[in-house]
C-alpha cells in the first residue's frame, strides 16, 4: 500500500512539473493556431493579439465549426447579424457581405471580424477590457444599462459586480488567458524547458529512494 501510494505521489508531482514546462503548455493548454492571421488582423485594427486568441479559445476552443445555441458562429463566435453590421463599417459591398456572413466559419472572415469587433469595442469603453469583453458577451447595449444603473464609471474594473453570472465568468476566463498567453507566448523558454525537466528527474528520484 506503501509504495503503491508513493506511486500515485510520483505520477502526481510528475503531471505538475510536466504542465509547468512552457513548451507541454503552448501544446496542450494554451496553443496558439491561426496565429499569423490573429497576428496580421490584429496589428491592422489595434488591438492586442493576446487578447484576441483568448477571446478565442474561451468562445470556441478553437473550433471553426463551432455554432451557439443562440447562433453564434465560427472561431469567434459571431451572430450572423453583427457579422453584417461589421461588414457595413468595414466598407464591404452587398455581394460580398453575403458570401462573408455566408462562410462565417471560414477562419480569415471569422477572425477579421471578430478582432475588427473587438477593436471596436475596446474603441468604445477607451481601452477598458472588462467593459469591452462584458460587450463582447451580453451585448454593447446591455453594459451601457449596467454603466448607468450601477454609476460605472469607464474605469470600471470589479469583474465580480457584473450582474450576469455568465458574462462574469466569461470576462474572467479572458483575462486569465490571456495572462498565460501573454506570459508563454512573450518569454524564452529555452532555459526554463530543461530545468523544470531536471526537477522533475530530482523529485522521481527522491520518492523512488
């Protein structure tokens, strides 16, 4: 019983230090597919990529065929009519409007929207992401109700006072993303690999002995 728990101990501290290692992390936890086209869809509206692929993996996990039950679409999950209303500000005309809002799950429109609506949104509430993700979720309109019910101001910043349990923990999962995508994605791991590696080895042995 001794050893077989000592086992479990092993495989336990051997999963932690496996999931520290940044590189099991981009591949398991937090990849980052699509990246060029976030990257390039991003730098052309402003807005932060971190925030973007976030944005992403909490709305579909990176499915492309994603649907809502509301009828959200595609990588970002976008409704069909707010896909054309983007579509409007960008300029687009009427025939390609409708292929687009047609082809929402294609990657490069969903993307293009999606980061051009989120820049948008950051536009509006000056750069304040929880208003801007709070939009993102339950709507510009509802969050303006929210901004003058409560005296929010732009600064606004208590996540917890969101008063729809979903868009609380939605902001929420956002932004804890993309500390991590942030973090993985803008250090050198090169040294940190190994290292984690050599106390993992460290550690098996101790418990082995």
């Amino acid at each position: 019983m001794h050893k077989k728990f000592l086992s479990v101990v092993a495989i336990l501290l051997a999963t932690y230090f496996l999931i520290s290692v940044p590189a099991v992390q981009k591949k398991f936890l937090y990849p980052f597919p699509y990246r060029t086209t976030i990257e390039n869809y991003s730098v052309r509206w402003k807005v932060d990529k971190f925030l973007a692929v976030s944005v992403m993996k909490v709305e579909s996990n990176f499915s492309e065929a994603a649907h809502s039950r509301s009828g959200a679409v595609g990588l970002m999950q976008i409704m069909p009519e707010t896909a054309a209303w983007i579509a409007y500000q960008l300029g687009e005309k009427p025939e390609g409007i409708a292929d687009d809002i047609k082809n929402l799950r294609d990657p490069d429109t969903n993307i293009r929207y999606g980061t051009w609506y989120l820049a948008e949104l950051e536009d509006e509430f000056n750069g304040n992401d929880v208003l801007a993700l709070a939009a993102y979720n339950a709507g510009r309109g509802n969050v303006r109700e929210w901004m003058e019910k409560n005296h929010w101001s732009e600064n606004f910043s208590d996540v917890d006072k969101i008063p729809y349990a979903e868009t609380r923990d939605y902001v929420k999962r956002v932004l804890r993303c993309r500390e991590k995508y942030s973090a993985l994605y803008n250090s050198r791991e090169l040294l940190a690999t190994p290292i984690a590696l050599r106390e993992l080895r460290f550690v098996c042995l101790r418990i082995i002995e």
